[in-house]
C-alpha cells in the first residue's frame, strides 16, 4: 500500500533527469489526479494513494517530455487557470506583458473594439475583454484546434458574448470598422531554430514558426496595422529588435517603440498609426 507522500517522493525522484522543478510538477500531478488542491497534500500525506498506477502513468508522460499542462488540461495566466489542450500553444509569463501593454493602450485611448490575430487558446482575448468589460474583440486563428480550445476559455470566463472568433488567415474577412487596434504573439521562431523536446515534439509548429528569420508574420501585421490606421501590439523573440527596426525604416515608420521581458530582453513593440 503506497501513501501519498510515498508517492510524491518517488514521482519527484522519476521527474528529477528531466525536468527543472520536479517537486513542484510530482506535486501538480498528483494533486491533478487526486481531483483536489495542490495545498491540500500536506493534509492527506499519510492517506492512501488510489490507483498509484494511474498517477505514475501521468509521471512517465511527463518523463517523455510532455507538457505539464497539456497532460493536466490547466495553465496559468494572468493568476487564472485556463483550458488548454494540444494544438493550441501553451501560453507563456512573457505574453502577460504583451497584455500589459495593450491594456495600458487600450485604456488610455478608450479603445472599444480590437482584433487579436492567432488566438491560440484565447488567453490573450479573454484577459483583455475581462479587464474591459465594454470591450469588443475579433480574435481570428488558422487552426480549428486552436479555435476549440479558445471557445471553452471563452464558455469558462463568460465572455463569448464580446468575443467572435473567425477562422481565417491575419484579418482576412474581418470588417475594418470593428477594428481599432491589433494585439498579436505570432508565430516568430525562426526556420531551423532547436527548441526544447517539450516544445518541437508536442506543440503546434504553425503556432511557433515562421519562414526564415521569423519576422515575416510580424512585418506583415505592421502592413495591416499600417492599411487599417490603427495601432498594432505585437509580441517578438528576443533578438528580433534589429530586424524590425530595419523595417520600419524602409516602411518610413516614425512611431514605434519596443518593450522588455522582466529579464529585460526585447519582448514586442507597439507601432502607432492611430
């Protein structure tokens, strides 16, 4: 008879080859399968675990380098918990500046209706039309995986009724008069660029990459942002200043700025034809 904290202990020793915090992830794991708070193991140490081999089946999922949060159907943003599911990008601590800086736009200018181009699991949308409740937003995708998996987010935080989801390429379809702005984290990894196993083997590439140095998508919503006259908020990678630099000056771009990551890395810009 194996007890939980048992359990969390050889979980944590099985994780340990391959992942940074194997602790942590042994703990969301098994509080995943028990149904219940991470907080509440330390109260149920001593019970017995059910159906240790159901739980030590997640573990060697995680061991093949799935994601944690594509295995327990959960992830983190904003400080709340979102659906997500293969198919649609896992989002990341850094796109929470993105909607940072947004906001920040948003509420300055009394910005009514957006677009966000790649919704992915619709993180970005939802935490935009949470913070602004007269907010209107067309979130478009190309991929029906990535659509589903926002419509749950959009059911879960009752926000479907501001947000129209469209399955189409950039904003093709979409009217430009409900179009004030543009937010976007494109895909921007660059052809041929090694990522990590839990990333290359399980996540969308179409969401991760774009031909050559990766700023084809970026520099393409500059165009629309540009077309439209209305401000566009983008994410990059983080040697992506000097590409896009290039570009607004042989687009003759005069207002545009960059933001950083909280390790002070080149995270996105703003470019403003508002």
């Amino acid at each position: 008879m194996m007890k939980i904290d048992e359990a969390l202990q050889a979980a944590t020793k099985k994780l340990q080859p391959v992942v940074e915090r194997p602790r942590l992830e042994a703990e969301i794991l098994l509080a995943h399968h028990l149904g219940c708070e991470r907080s509440r193991l330390l109260l149920r140490d001593r019970e017995r675990l059910e159906r240790p081999e159901a739980f030590f089946a997640l573990v060697e999922r995680r061991r093949s380098y799935e994601p944690v949060e594509y295995i327990t159907r959960e992830v983190s943003f904003y400080a709340e918990e979102f659906f997500i599911a293969p198919g649609a990008l896992i989002p990341r601590p850094e796109t929470e500046i993105l909607v940072d800086v947004a906001a920040k736009l948003i509420g300055q200018r009394g910005y009514r209706r957006i677009a966000e181009i790649g919704v992915g699991s619709g993180a970005v949308s939802v935490t935009l039309a949470r913070l602004f409740p007269d907010l209107q937003i067309v979130a478009t995708d190309i991929s029906q995986e990535a659509l589903a998996v926002a419509e749950e987010n959009l059911r879960r935080f009752g926000v479907g009724d501001r947000i129209t989801l469209k399955e189409t390429s950039l904003l093709e379809g979409v009217d430009p008069s409900q179009v004030e702005m543009i937010v976007s984290n494109p895909p921007y990894v660059a052809e041929g660029c090694e990522l990590e196993p839990n990333v290359a083997d399980y996540e969308p590439s179409a969401a991760l990459f774009a031909p050559g140095d990766g700023t084809v998508l970026l520099r393409r919503i500059v165009d629309l942002s540009g077309e439209l006259g209305v401000p566009a908020v983008c994410e990059m990678g983080y040697d992506q200043r000097k590409p896009m630099e290039e570009y607004f000056r042989q687009k003759g771009i005069e207002h545009y700025r960059f933001y950083r990551d909280l390790a002070g890395l080149d995270r996105g810009f703003i470019v403003d034809f508002g």
